[in-house]
C-alpha cells in the first residue's frame, strides 16, 4: 500500500502542476464554463492547491525516507484534498458543471480522484499512526 500511496502522492504533484501551467497559459482547455463567476472561483484556488501540491511533496519525502513525519504531512495532504473536494463539488453541483458538456466530464474526474486520492491518504495515514509504537 505504501508503493501505491507513493505513487498516488507523484500522480497529485504532476496533475497540480499541470492544472495551473495550463489555466494560466490557456484556460479555455480546462473551463468548464465561461461564465466571469467560474474563472473567479477557480481563480481563487491557486494557493490552496499550492498548498496541497506542497504537503503532497513533503509526504512523499518522509515516506520514501522512512520518516516519522510522513504521518503527519500523509495527514495534511489528505485533509486539503477533501476541502478542495468539497469546494470543487458543491459548487460544481450548485452550477451544473457537471452536465455541462466535455468540460463537465472532465470536472467530474478531476472531482472524483481527488475524493479517491483524500480518503485513500488519509485511511493509510490512519493505519500507519496506529502501527507505530
């Protein structure tokens, strides 16, 4: 499990990169909507996805390295993905995002796999504070 939560934290890092490089360079790739509002409110999540780009790298150093603190920042990494989750999703279900076309379907696994990437984290978060004595 530890390999694959390895691999879930690189996965993370590499779509967050990607995200912003390419909503800051050509937003209408990503939009799922057009409308002032949608911009405004994804325009307000760079520094919160920083911040989980940032706990996801910090978890896999620790991890790779054995460390006590991968806990902590498995832990931190799994909490700001559910709020992003729960940002993302309500406001997609409140606008029709969803259903809005290629744009929507796209929104949709973004919102999924960042629900499947928070729980698995944090459940292997979990375990592993429960193992160490």
């Amino acid at each position: 499990m530890r390999r694959t939560v390895q691999a879930m934290l690189v996965v993370a890092i590499v779509i967050d990169i990607a995200y912003w490089t390419i909503w800051f360079t050509d937003r209408d790739v990503l939009a799922s909507s057009h409308r002032s509002a949608y911009y405004e409110f994804e325009d307000a999540f760079p520094l919160a996805d920083l911040w989980l780009g940032i706990a996801c790298v910090l978890a896999l150093v620790a991890l790779t390295r054995g460390r006590p603190s991968a806990t902590f920042w498995l832990t931190c990494a799994g909490s700001a993905g559910l709020y992003l989750f729960g940002m993302d999703f309500l406001y997609d279900v409140e606008n029709g995002i969803f259903t809005s076309g290629g744009g929507g379907v796209v929104e949709a696994v973004i919102v999924a796999l960042t629900l499947v990437f928070s729980v698995t984290v944090l459940r292997f978060a979990w375990q592993r504070q429960l193992a160490v004595p």
